[in-house]
C-alpha cells in the first residue's frame, strides 16, 4: 500500500522522537573528534556547576571573618575578610570561564550539527517528485527549513546548557541547604520549585499552541507576498495592487492578533512566576533571620542562603522563556523532520545501474498514466523514436503531449506498460545518468537571479569559457551577449525578467547546447514566441538538433512540418502517425488541426 504523505500539520510532534532524531548529529560514528568536543564541553560545563555552588560559600566566610562569627575551615585559616573576597571573586571569575570554554569548544560541533542537517533537508527537497512541489508554496517550504534549522540550533544551546545545567545545580544546591542547615529549607526551596515548574509548564504549553497558530499565520502572510512579488507583473495588468495589499493585510491582521495573545499570555506567565519565586524566596530569608536572631545560625549563613535562593531564582526566571522556546523549536523541527519523512516518489531501484545510450532510441511501449488514478491521461500509447530521427507529438490542450516529457524525464513513473532508451526500462537504470542522457528547451526558460554566463554554464558544471561562448555561438546569443556593457557578466534579473522571452529561450538552447545530450526534447519551446521570433529560434532548434534524438511537443503545427515523423494524441491515444504531407494527404485529425490553425492565421 502506498503511504500517504505527511502535512504540515501532520508533521511529528513527539519532542522525545524529535531530540532522538538530532543525537546522531551530536555523537556520529565514525567522527571521534565531535565525541572529543562534546565530553571536553560537558565536563567544562560540570566544573563551572562545581564552582558556581560553592562560590556562595566563599561570600558566607568573608562575611562572617567580617562579623567575627562562626569558625573559618583550616584551610582557610588566615585568609582574612580581604583573601575570602578576592577567593570569591576568583570563582565568579572561574565560573564565567569554564562556561565561556563550554561555549568555545561546543561551537564546533553546533554548526556541524545545523551545516549537516540543512544539507540533508536541503538534499532532500530536491529528491521529492514534481508531483508534491507543484501541490507546495515554495515560501512555506523554506520557512519550514529556516525554522527547522533555527530550532535545531536553539535547542543544542538552550537544552544542552541551560535546562540540563539548571537541573544539575538546582541538585547540587538542594544538597549543600540540606547537609548545611537542615530539611526544611530543602523542603521549601524544592516545593517552591516544583510549584513553579509545574505553572511554567503548564501555561507554556497553552502559549505553545498560540505560537502555533502564530506562525501559521506567519507563513501564510510569507507565502502571499512572495506569491505576489513573484507575479509582479500579473499583478499590474490587471491593477490588482490594492487587491494584492488586502490580501496581504488580512493575513496580517491575523498575525497580529495570534501575536497579541501570544503576548498577553506572557504578561500572566511572567506574573505568576515571579509570585510564586518571591514567596519562596521570602518564606526561606524568614527562616533564615529567625535561625540568626535564635543564635542558630551566623549572618554568613543568612547571606549564603540568600545567595543560593538568588542564585537559584536567576536562572528560573528564564525557565518559562527557554521551555516554550524549546517548546516552539521542537514544533519547528517536527515540521522540518516531517519534511524529511516525506517519501520520494521516484527513486532509483536496488541495484540500478547507469544508461549507456548507444543510439538514442526511444520506445513508449503501451504506456498508460493519469496525474490522477480516477482520471487517466495516457491509455497504451506506443511510440518509437529511432536514432538521430525528429518526431513530434502533436494534439489539443489536455491530449497528454507533455505529459509524455515529464514520463521521459522521469519526473513521474508509468503506471502500465514501459518507456525505454536503447532497450533499457527508465525504472532500471540511475536517475542522474537519465537527466543527464536528456536536454530539455521548455516552453518557459527559467533562469537564475545570475549572469548569463552563469546561466549557460549551467548546461555542464566545470564548462570552460571558451565551450560557454562556442554554445551561445551555436544558439545565436553570442552577439546579442557582447553587445551589452557587461557581457557574459550580465545579471538576469529573478527568473531572467531582465531577458525579453527570445533572449530567454536562446540562453536555454545554448545551456542544453553546452550540455551536449544525447537525446533533446523540446517542450513548445517556441509557442510562447512571436512569430518572426519564433523563426530566428527554429534555425538555432534545427542545428542543436543535428545528429540527436530529438522529440519535439508543439502546440503550433508550422513548427513542426519538417518533423521525420508526427504523431497526434488524441483521448489519451495515438490517433494517427506519419509525415506531414502524408497526414495531410488522409484528411484526418492532423489535417483538420493544420486547416485551422491555418485559418486562423491567415485572420491574424
């Protein structure tokens, strides 16, 4: 059975499974130098705790050297108030540093971790079929990886050294107010804790789910702006600009009062947290003072427990922010690891081996398919493209023309029947040596926010100057390129807007050109073109074609009457084959397509 694919909200919100998902990038086989930095970082960690809580005791001594009470231990005898300060401030200092050389050596291994993750994620992305990024906004894709990552990194800093070390020293204090006074103190030091972390947590978790429909609306405002920037001009034909800013203002506007809960709930958290550390804080000093008043305790003593309650009230208060932050990244990276748990849908088999194109035949052996199982748009179409021959596939909007593209491309598998090159299934043989067997000019050349050398050096990684300008020579760009004041260094623009759609084209012949595939499929490289256009384009198509396979998908039938073979698609079928004067000789669907669109030139 095939596995449904996972939403969004669909995406793993067990934190446990989470965490357990990011540990491999924290202790990898095979990298004794990450398992190195983290043990040197924990122990840096465990010795700036040792520190920490004993730094209260050195505050005690030189406050009792100053009372003249208590006993100093004899290690410290003749220290005097002036040495136990500076020994105090040595240890604030120490603790400072052995954090600080946490921090230094855990660095390293972080961004290992978030470097390694993103490029998995991003890796991954590009493995998903067509299929789901056609049904996806690529803006709620990538901010589903910017937060992912972010999260990752929040979480190795904050749980690793803020929750983890909090629990060690809340213990190691809880110990020394028990052995040091008595276990009352460590009664209600531990209740006031628990208290608090209970309330923390609880109201945390409904502030989760506000930040959740927070960023939900946050994405949702993100994926209409840039829906919007990026139809720019659609957006202007049709004057839509004020339509567009309400769009964009009522995903806002939801924004903002997801937001404004989100704040006001932090009002009560912090409220209520500060009330119940102050009644702790407060209720363990009473104790205190009345212990020195009956002589049972020093002032020292008063001084430390203030310190300690202090000490331990400090990094509490940040408890709510750094669990809902946890919390939230958790969120974040369930959403990204629910992204990596998407299965791909075409994927190389066991044991597939590389296409060896000997010929450049291609075969469509009964080939059946639909976008849609209820909704068929191939039904056992045969088709044969010999070596080096041009055959074109012609038909009405809908007829499965480029359909059979994206099959030959393998952007989708057949669901009956067979597609091979030179005898070899496409589902037996590696995707890269496929796509790299193949050259594709589609109707609409995207290009790269880039220069245009840039752009056509794409065709091959590595191309050398002199092949790039040979290709932009062999696609009638060359001229047009060293005519502008930048030449081969001329920016694009987002998509290539900077290019009229001529220019565009040519610059996606000369990268398949560069390219040089074996096997090249035009996809209506030509229909979205002018006429006169549109002629200058088919010399460049005709000499990128010499000595290919070349399988052309055209819409507009002038462009393809000097094909060695057409054939009609009709209802998901092969209606009807041959040369164009023997199609038009059976006046047949071809030719009843060729007499109209004819006419409806002649009316042009």
């Amino acid at each position: 059975m095939r596995r449904r694919p996972l939403t969004t909200t669909e995406a793993p919100a067990n934190g446990w499974r989470t965490i357990r998902r990011v540990a491999p990038y924290l202790w990898p086989d095979g990298q004794a130098w990450v398992k190195r930095r983290v043990l040197l970082a924990l122990a840096a960690l465990f010795i700036a705790k040792l520190v920490a809580v004993g730094t209260p005791y050195f505050y005690k001594l030189a406050v009792d050297s100053l009372s003249n009470e208590g006993t100093q231990p004899a290690w410290m005898l003749g220290a005097g108030a002036v040495g136990l300060t500076i020994a105090y401030g040595m240890a604030r200092l120490m603790n400072v540093g052995f954090q600080q050389l946490r921090d230094v050596i855990f660095a390293r291994v972080a961004q290992r971790a978030l470097r390694a993750l993103a490029l998995e994620t991003f890796r991954h992305i590009h493995r998903l079929s067509l299929r789901y990024h056609i049904t996806r906004r690529t803006g709620g894709l990538s901010r589903i990886m910017e937060r992912g990552v972010k999260g990752v990194e929040f979480l190795l800093r904050f749980l690793l050294f803020s929750i983890g070390p909090l629990i060690l020293e809340l213990a190691m204090i809880s110990v020394v107010l028990w052995a040091a006074f008595d276990f009352w103190y460590l009664a209600v030091v531990m209740g006031v804790i628990a208290a608090y972390v209970l309330f923390t947590f609880k109201v945390t978790e409904w502030r989760v789910k506000l930040r959740k429909q927070m960023n939900d609306q946050d994405t949702d405002a993100n994926q209409k702006a840039i829906d919007s920037l990026l139809n720019f001009e659609t957006v202007k034909y049709f004057g839509a600009e004020g339509r567009e800013a309400a769009r964009y203002d009522a995903a806002m506007a939801g924004y903002e009062w997801a937001a404004l809960r989100t704040s006001y709930s932090l009002g009560l958290l912090n409220v209520g947290q500060s009330l119940l550390i102050t009644s702790g804080l407060v209720a363990v000093m009473v104790m205190a003072a009345l212990g020195v008043q009956g002589g049972s305790m020093t002032v020292g003593d008063f001084v430390m427990v203030n310190a300690y309650m202090i000490q331990i009230t400090m990094p509490l208060n940040f408890l709510g922010t750094v669990y809902r932050e946890i919390r939230q990244s958790l969120v974040d990276m369930g959403e990204m690891f629910g992204l990596l748990d998407q299965p791909a849908e075409v994927t190389d088999r066991p044991g597939a081996t590389p296409l060896k194109v000997s010929g450049g035949r291609v075969e469509l052996r009964d080939v059946t398919f639909g976008y849609d199982p209820e909704r068929p748009i191939l039904r056992g179409v045969s088709l044969d493209v010999p070596p080096g021959q041009t055959v074109a596939v012609v038909g009405a909007s809908g007829a499965g023309k480029s359909t059979i593209g994206r099959l030959l491309f393998r952007f989708y598998d057949v669901q009956g029947g067979a597609i091979r090159i030179d005898g070899q299934d496409l589902r037996d043989v590696t995707q890269e040596s496929l796509h790299d067997a193949i050259g594709v000019v589609p109707q609409d050349t995207v290009l790269f926010n880039d220069t245009i050398g840039y752009n056509i050096a794409y065709g091959r990684d590595g191309a050398t100057r002199s092949e790039i300008e040979a290709a932009a020579k062999a696609a009638q760009i060359h001229e047009f390129i060293t005519g502008l004041p930048d030449g081969y260094e001329t920016t694009v623009g987002e998509r290539g807007l900077k290019l009229s759609g001529g220019e565009k084209q040519r610059v996606g012949i000369a990268r398949t050109l560069l390219k040089d595939p074996p096997i090249l499929l035009l996809d209506e490289a030509t229909s979205a073109l002018d006429t006169e256009t549109e002629r200058d384009i088919q010399g460049a198509l005709q000499r990128a074609a010499q000595g290919r396979t070349v399988i052309t998908i055209a819409h507009r039938l002038s462009t393809v009457a000097d094909a060695d073979r057409i054939v009609v698609l009709e209802d998901g079928g092969v209606a009807e084959e041959g040369t164009h004067s023997d199609l038009l000789a059976r006046h047949g669907r071809y030719a009843a397509l060729w007499r109209r669109q004819q006419a409806e030139s002649a009316a042009a």
